[in-house]
C-alpha cells in the first residue's frame, strides 16, 4: 500500500532554503514514507494528533501527518532541530 505525500507550502520553501546535500536527504526521506509511513526512528508527538517526526542527517526534522482514511502523508514543516516545534 502506497500513501500519496503532499508537501505543505511552507515546508516546500524550508526545504529549497537548505543546503543541497541535506535537501536531497530530505527529499529522500520524504518520498520513502510513501512505502512506509513510520520508518524505525520516527516518534510520535505528543499533544498532536496523527503527527509524527523522523530525523533526517542528525540535526534536521521532518514533521508530518499520516491520514489513514486517505492514505496520505501531508508533509508540515521540514528544519533544524531547534525550531520544529513551536507551537504555531
């Protein structure tokens, strides 16, 4: 079962503003949740519904929501560790 992946727009201007390497792991790690939506690693957030996280080389996140009902992944912000969860 293949989900489908929409990038939020905010997350999609996170991720050109990062250095090329790292945006190419990035995009990387975004495309496998396609095939597996909760890869080993990837921890739940607390307080947030359906929302969950994967580390991406280190000190980058990705934040994202996996809807079942629909079999997708809505990609909501993509950065550096310090400033992925502050409450919007």
């Amino acid at each position: 079962m293949t989900y489908t992946i929409e990038i939020s727009h905010r997350a999609r201007k996170s991720i050109m503003r990062l250095p090329r390497d790292v945006r190419e792991r990035m995009e990387t790690a975004i495309d496998e949740l396609a095939s597996n939506p909760w890869p080993d690693g990837c921890t739940k957030l607390k307080g947030r519904e359906n929302e969950w996280r994967i580390v991406v080389r280190k000190d980058y996140r990705v934040q994202y929501a996996v809807i079942d009902e629909r079999l997708l992944i809505f990609v909501i912000d993509v950065g550096p560790r310090g400033s992925m969860y502050k409450k919007r």
